[in-house]
C-alpha cells in the first residue's frame, strides 16, 4: 500500500505492485535483486522465468510462509493475497495486465482456483 502522502498515480488505487527500474547498465537479474532487498528487506537472487523484452520481465522467489517483510519508505503496509484479491485490489489496467502475465507464468499447482 502507498503511504498517504505519497503523489497518487493515474488509477488513483492505494495498492500497487512494487515497481521496479533498472539503472543505466544493470543487468536484469541484478536489479530484481536490489529491489527486492530495497522494498522487502529480502536479500535473495530470484529466478528469472519469462523476459518478453527489457522492459518487462517474471521472476520467482519462494519464501516461508509469512516471511519477514522490512518495508522501505515506499510502502506503508503489505498483504499477502490470493490472485483474486490482487485484482480487486490493484484495478488498474496496467496493473491488471502485469498481475495477468506473471499469474501465467505460476506453476500449475500454485494456480489459483
């Protein structure tokens, strides 16, 4: 979740998915790691499992139940959800598009039903 002063965006949603950029030259790899330890605290090398072109790209990290979350200032809260809940949350085209192609790219028994 935003925090509440933070500049809302088109969809004016408080729940987003964490964003992630790339800095001029680093890898793809490298960069979901960085962000991931950024905004989670999780220091871990998740695993690239689809890159459609450089700008867009799925990776998998499987963590305990209810792993340690150390937010960063861009978040005020988290929540774990099923997939269901992630599109009510998150209505945004864009952001429903993303949540779409990265649910395609989940293996089979972790589908939601």
């Amino acid at each position: 979740m935003r925090p509440a002063d933070t500049e809302p965006d088109e969809s004016g949603w408080p729940w987003v998915l964490p964003g992630w950029r790339r800095e001029p030259g680093e890898d793809i790899a490298d960069c979901a790691a960085r962000e991931l330890l950024e905004e989670t605290g999780i220091d871990a090398r998740p695993q690239l499992v689809a890159a459609a072109d450089l700008r867009w790209a799925v990776f998998r990290l499987d963590l305990p139940w209810l792993a340690a979350i150390r937010l960063s200032g861009e978040h005020a809260e988290f929540d774990w959800v099923p997939l269901a809940e992630a599109y009510r949350r998150c209505p945004a085209p864009a952001l429903t598009e993303t949540i779409t192609r990265a649910s395609e790219h989940l293996q089979p028994d972790t589908q939601p039903h």
